[in-house]
C-alpha cells in the first residue's frame, strides 16, 4: 500500500489511538506482516516548525527511501501522549524523539540506529539574543551569556514538570536545590529594579524546563520577564526583529540550522549552555527494530 507524504494536521493526530488499536493485531502476527505494516508506516512526529521534522521529511525520508510512510505533524504534547497510549498497551510506535527528555526515564525506550547519521551527532544547545540587548539591559545579557548546566540538570527539571508541577514550581524548586550552580549565573551580574525582559519559547518539553529555569534566574535579580510561547518559526523571527530578548532553545549546528542561515547577522549568538544533545527515531525497547534501515523491509 503506497501512501503519500501528507502533511496532517494536529486534530488528526487525535486520532492516532485508533490507529494504533488497528495496529494492535498486528503485533502478534509479526512474522507475516512488514515492518512497516507493524507501525502502519506511520511516525508521530511533532510540530512542523521543529527542526526533527524538517530533518527527517526532507532527508531521513528521502536517505533512507521511507517515502511509503507518513510523518504525522502535530505537538511535543501529542507525541508523548500517543507514546504513553502505545506504550501501556504495548503497541508499535515510533515517534521522533530527542535527549535530554523525561520520556527515557517514564518508558523503556531505544534510538533506531541511523546508519547514514542523518540526525547528526551530539549537538549543543545555544542562547540566542536579540542585537542591541547588551547595550539596553547589560545585566540581563550578562546572565544570559553566563547560563550553563548539564543534561542531568534539565532531566531533573523536565521529571519534576511531569511529575505535575507548573513548570514555574519546579524551576524553582530545582534553583533552590542547586543554588551553587545558579550562582554561576548571577556571578559579577547587578542587580535591577524591575526592568522587562521577553523570553521566547517553544512547548518542547526541554525549552519548557530551561526557559522557566531562566525566568527565574533573571527574577532573582529583578527582571521582569515576560515568557511567551511561539512556534520555532516565530521564535527565531521574533528575536532577529527585535520583538523578543532572547531564547535558550537553539539546537546547533544541525537542527537549527534552517533558522540559523536565515537569520544569520540579525542576532547574537551567546554560545553554548547545555552540551550532549540527540535526536532521532525511537521506539519503545519491546519492537524488533533497530535501525532506520529496518523500516524500508
Ligand atoms: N526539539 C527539541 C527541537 C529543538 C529542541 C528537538 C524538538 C527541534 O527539533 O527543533
């Protein structure tokens, strides 16, 4: 059965738990349906914007000849909720995934091998900021640019956020646990009385956690931030036009690296601030796949 690439919107990713109970039967005749009948050639993926969809539409697709299979456009939210739907029932799903993410701690999951290293390799995670914010809040700069933590510091974050606290609650907890650390931040950085800041950010569950992480830190010293969630698009747009701050979400060099070119002179890049990133296609550790090359049999 030839399907084409469609691009489907959220309200059909809705329905995925159907797709997914028509897949249940497949799961015990394995041997005589295909790999890609097992997952109803379906990935879920997340929101088109999201530089894993962009990667794996327009090369994974193409590199590894999946072109039978459609890429299910829809949220991080949706992603992880049709994960956790497949998962209790232990059906076939793949999703495009990433690290550090709290969905390895909650399930049993693995990276399909990609043979063609397509995804890249570890990646970094950068503060982008507008032009000109050095010059018109130094001190917000100046924190910005000294904001750097680890994987398992994220982690820690991202569980606490699903374990049920609002994101803002479990900044704040996990800042009061590691004052040391965020000392880094604030180091050499004065004070200020209530000057605004913007933030932006996209609902991926790792930009959520960091973000609000650095809400607070910029709080803790006076600012008043305003954190506004927008598409990846929009995110990128909005700080090279000035609209927004700055942004802790920029995955470099190959997720981001769309945005990056297209924007390119119109901000600040202030380096680093997470190293040890991954992304690819994942599945939970129960299916018998384990490589993109897998799929195409
Ligand atoms: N992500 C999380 C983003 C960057 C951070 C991997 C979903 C993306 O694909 O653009």
């Amino acid at each position: 059965m030839l399907k084409k690439l469609v691009g489907i919107t959220s309200a059909v990713a809705l329905t995925l738990g159907l797709a997914a109970c028509g897949g249940e039967e497949t799961s015990g005749t394995s041997e005589t349906s295909s790999v890609g009948e097992q997952f109803d050639h379906t990935i879920v993926g997340i929101d088109p914007g999201a530089g894993i969809m962009n990667l794996t539409i327009n090369e994974v697709v193409p590199e590894y000849g999946l072109e039978d299979w459609n890429i299910v456009e829809g949220s991080g939210a949706a992603m992880t909720a049709a994960l956790k739907r497949a998962y209790d029932n232990e059906e076939p799903i793949i999703v495009t995934g990433w690290s550090p993410h709290w969905k390895f701690a909650a399930f049993d999951l693995k990276y399909l091998d990609d043979p063609k290293g397509v995804y890249g390799g570890a990646e970094d995670v950068h503060t982008i900021a507008r032009q000109g914010l050095q010059e018109d809040h130094p001190e917000g700069y100046q924190l910005l640019d000294q904001f750097n933590w680890g994987p398992e510091h994220l982690e820690t974050v991202m569980n606490l956020i699903q374990e049920g606290q609002n994101p803002s609650d479990a900044a704040a907890q996990w800042a009061s646990e590691n004052e040391e650390l965020v000392s880094t931040w604030t180091e050499g950085v004065n004070e200020v009385d209530g000057e605004e800041l913007t933030l932006l950010y996209v609902a991926w569950d790792d930009v959520i956690a960091s973000s609000h992480v650095v809400e607070y830190a910029l709080e803790s010293i006076g600012f008043d931030v305003d954190l506004v969630q927008v598409d990846a698009g929009p995110m990128w747009a909005g700080i090279a036009s000035g609209s927004g701050d700055a942004m802790v979400g920029a995955w470099l060099p190959t997720t981001h690296a769309d945005y990056y070119a297209e924007y390119e002179g119109q901000f600040e890049d202030l380096g680093s601030n997470l190293t040890g990133t991954k992304l690819g296609l994942v599945v939970p550790a129960y299916m018998d796949v384990e490589s993109i090359e897998d799929l195409v049999e």
